[in-house]
C-alpha cells in the first residue's frame, strides 16, 4: 500500500513494487481475507475472473500470518514490531492476565494507543487525496477498525451489490484510494475447510464480484487484488495439557492454533528453556519454538520492536508445523470444529497472490 499510494502523489510514501503512476489518480485495493497465492493454481477454473487478471507478485505476509497483524502491516506500511499488533490474541501488559481478541476488541483498551503507528489513509488524507474503506457494516466501529484503519472514510456494505456500489461511487474524485474487504472464503475455509464445497461457492461469489466490479470501475481505474494470509486444512489436532504437560509453567495461552503466544506462571530463563524443552521433546518436528528474545533476534516481528510491542509477545512463541494445530483446552471443541487454519509460518499460510488489473 505505501507503493500504491505513492503512485498517487504520497510523498511520504516509497514504491517498492515498482508500480509507477497512477493512471488516472484511481486506485483499489480488493482484500479476499484467507485467497492464499497457491489458490490461483489449483482452483483456476472455478476462478476465471481472477484467473484473467496480471501477476504482479507473490507477497510474503508478516508474521504470524493471521488478519489482525497482516492488515495492520498493510495499512501502515509497518512490521508487527513497529505496531504491535502481534497475533489473533495477546496478554494485555500488566492487565492481571487480561487476554486481547485484536478481531473484537476490548474497550478498556484504547486503540491509537495500542496501534500507535499513522496509517497510509491518515496520512493520504493530510495530502487531499480521498480515501475510502469499503467493508461490512459490523466492522465500522469497531476497535480493530479504529486501531488500523483510521483516517479513512468508512462505507458499509453487505451485500455484493452494495459493495460494488460504494466502491465505483468513491473512485470518482482523482486522486482517490479505496480499499475493499470480504471474508467470505475465510470464514468458509474456518468451517469446512479449503476446497470444500462451502469454500468453492465462496471462491466462484468472490469471482463474480470481480467480474461485476471490473465492468463498473470508472475508466483508467487500477485494482490490485491480494489477501492477509492462505489457509491449511488440520489432520492433526493436539489439546495442550490435555494427557500432556505441555501446559506445565504456562500461566495463560494466546495467539491460535497454528502460533501461540505462551505467558509463564515464572519469569525465570530456566523456566523458558524448562517449557521449550519439554514442547521439543513431546512434539519433535510438530513444533518449531522460540522464548521472546529469539524470536525478536530472529526478526519474526520485523528488524524493529518496540518495548509496547515486546511485552505483548509470549514469553515463548510455539509455532505448529505440517498440519497439526495446537488447541487451547478452553476453546478446545470450537477451535478444533474449525477446519481450515493459519497464523504459522509455512508457505502456504504466508504467501498470498498480488493481482492487478487496470480497467479500459
């Protein structure tokens, strides 16, 4: 986004996809929560819309590749370490143990502070270039929204039509800058998993939206069409501490399946390398694992982390490998009902497709 938006004057911004000037001052960004890149190859046919549209790269998602981290990532043009947003769920600092759900928020917690990073919409805003965020009416208010969205002007939608609707009605003015956002396919992919006939339905509405949106877009408008995170389907589901003590030391769990956030009932190094040498020796190669201070050396979050954003990591960050998902035993029944899964760090979950098309 800090390329597309430097393609419409941003001076601020740099553009390091190398995508020029903006055509006609018009620029839209399609977000399919949960189109991994590998989607395109596998489901062509059922995507032909798509499908018909130029590659213009295969994007490495931050980590973890969940929507909470990634969307903020795209909106400030900033790693998980700069804005702290770290993962589907995370400890509030000195909260009493207080959990996170970046996706739903909590009131206690005041967004700007939490995610203190300008986004690219305030800041194209500051430079007279209009910016519009198009998405489900539910999220307008929302704290998620307020945290990684401000500064654009919000237009909810909830049916395709009116998505399609807001959309072309914003690109009017020039220079203008819209993002559009569905989770359909993800939401779909969660419950029955990828290429389920839940998930194919969701993938060919998907479709037919980019058809009917590109035959509306006012002319010389360039959409690009990316995603936050692809998805893997679970065939092995482990419930921590249950018939394990994998939960031995382990004051609270965070994160999701495919990455969790561990918080110690003991600050103690030995206490970390206790958990991490108890996880290898239970999981092997099912888990690949990290204390807070190797994954920040190892740049998980980005080459800069925050203090704000230091302390809300896990004092150990366990990261599932293969297909397996690591279960909460308190939300084990609904997070193992759940088929599809993301947030690790294999490819499938982190590469997700960069697709533009400028209309005629």
């Amino acid at each position: 986004m800090p390329s597309i938006f430097s393609s419409l004057g941003l001076t601020t911004a740099h553009d390091s996809i190398q995508c020029g000037n903006s055509p006609s001052g018009r620029e839209l960004v399609f977000l399919v929560d949960g189109l991994g890149a590998d989607v395109l190859s596998a489901y062509a046919s059922i995507a032909p819309s798509l499908s018909a549209m130029a590659l213009h790269g295969t994007v490495t998602t931050s980590f973890p590749s969940t929507t909470a981290t990634s969307l903020a990532t795209l909106t400030t043009g900033e790693m998980p370490g700069a804005h702290g947003m770290l993962g589907y769920t995370v400890q509030v600092p000195r909260s009493g143990g207080r959990i996170l759900n970046t996706l739903k928020w909590d009131e206690r917690v005041d967004p700007v502070i939490w995610q203190p990073v300008p986004t690219l919409f305030e800041r194209a805003t500051a430079a007279g270039i209009t910016t519009t965020h198009v998405a489900a009416k539910r999220y307008e208010n929302t704290g998620f929204t307020r945290a990684v969205f401000r500064g654009a002007n919000y237009k909810g939608a909830n049916i395709p039509a009116d998505l399609i609707s807001e959309t072309v009605a914003a690109l009017e003015k020039s220079p203008s800058f819209v993002y559009l956002y569905v989770n359909d396919l993800d939401s779909a992919g969660h419950s029955d998993g990828v290429g389920s006939d839940k998930w194919l339905a969701a993938l060919t509405s998907i479709d037919e939206l980019v058809k009917n949106l590109m035959q509306k877009l006012p002319r010389g408008t360039r959409m690009w069409l990316t995603a936050d995170h692809g998805m893997i389907n679970a065939s092995e589901k482990i419930v921590l501490g249950r018939d394990n003590e994998l939960l031995t030391d382990v004051a609270l769990i965070a994160g999701e399946p495919r990455m969790r956030h561990l918080y110690l009932s003991s600050d103690s190094d030995n206490a970390e390398k206790e958990v991490i040498a108890r996880w290898e020796s239970a999981l092997g190669s099912k888990v690949t694992m990290h204390t807070r201070a190797s994954a920040i050396t190892a740049g998980l979050f980005g080459p800069h982390v925050s203090l704000d954003a230091a302390e809300r990591a896990g004092d150990v960050i366990a990261i599932a490998q293969a297909d397996v998902v690591l279960l909460d035993p308190d939300r084990a029944d609904k997070e193992g009902a759940m088929i599809g899964h993301h947030g690790g760090d294999s490819v499938i979950e982190s590469s997700v497709p960069l697709l533009v098309h400028c209309t005629n």
